[in-house]
C-alpha cells in the first residue's frame, strides 16, 4: 500500500515538473500551459501524451 502511494506520489511531482519544465521553454513563445489540479491530475493519469494535447487544445483555441 505505501509502495503504490510513494508511485503515485512520484508520478504527480515528475507531471508538475514536467509542465513547469515546458512552461519555461516556451515562456518566449507565449505558449504557456498552466499549473493547477486538472493539468497536474491529467498528466498523471495520462501520462505524457496529455502534454501534446494541452499543446494543440491551447494552439486550436488561442
């Protein structure tokens, strides 16, 4: 039980660091993704591909 909450609990930090890593990429870009509970909740369960489609949801829509 805590092996699967310690998993867990790395796969949130890893997606928060994750967006914070592409937010200061593409910081000149203007292209930035925030970081709250849906984005962070996303990438964990998605995984990485959620990423890319934050990606073109913000590219469609802005």
């Amino acid at each position: 039980m805590i092996k699967k909450s310690l998993n867990v609990l790395k796969k949130i930090v890893i997606s928060g660091f994750l967006l914070y890593g592409y937010n200061l990429i593409t910081a000149p870009l203007n292209i930035m993704i925030p970081i709250n509970l849906i984005t962070i909740s996303s990438l964990t369960i998605l995984g990485f591909p959620a990423l890319f489609a934050f990606i073109l949801i913000h590219i469609i829509i802005f």
